[in-house]
C-alpha cells in the first residue's frame, strides 16, 4: 500500500480525510481536504472538480473504504489510504 500512496501523491493526488469535525480537529494532514464521510454524495462534483487522483484517508481505513469504493464507482479516480498518519509520514 505504501508504493501506492507515494506513487499517488507523486501525481498530485488529494488527501481526502472523510474523519468527523472533532476528529479532524485532533489532527490531520497538512494540505488535506476535510469532507466527512456522510457528505461525500453531496460533494462528488466538487471532488470530481479538483481533477486530480484522490488518496482517501480516516481513522482506521473502514470509512476511507467506504468513500473509495463510492467515489471509483463515480469515476473518481481514487485509492484507499487508511488512517490518515499512513500518507502523513510521504508529506
């Protein structure tokens, strides 16, 4: 998974922290977008807008699989980063 990510974030993915607000607010990522998980329907054309791959991250990895699976099914074109300090350490 790791070769995953840095080939990602060598292509200019996004992180995408889908996390709630009070554990965003913990810590994150710098330079992440924070959209939580329930919102994503909502927010696909915004994610589609940034025309760029799309590295999802949470806590664990079950709503970032979650969110993954929704937005490859959307044509985003998206990997499942698992919890968030996993890309954290490539920035």
């Amino acid at each position: 998974m790791s070769n995953e990510i840095k080939e990602y974030l060598e292509k200019g993915a996004v992180v995408l922290d889908v996390r709630t607000i009070p554990e965003w607010n913990e810590g994150h990522s710098d330079g992440a977008k924070h959209i939580v998980l329930d919102t994503i329907p909502n927010n696909v054309e915004e994610i589609k807008s940034w025309n760029k791959p799309v590295i999802a991250v949470c806590r664990s990895g079950a709503r970032s699989g979650q969110a993954t699976e929704f937005l490859n099914g959307h044509g985003v074109d998206v990997i499942n980063g698992g919890p968030w300090q996993n890309v954290d350490q490539y920035l």
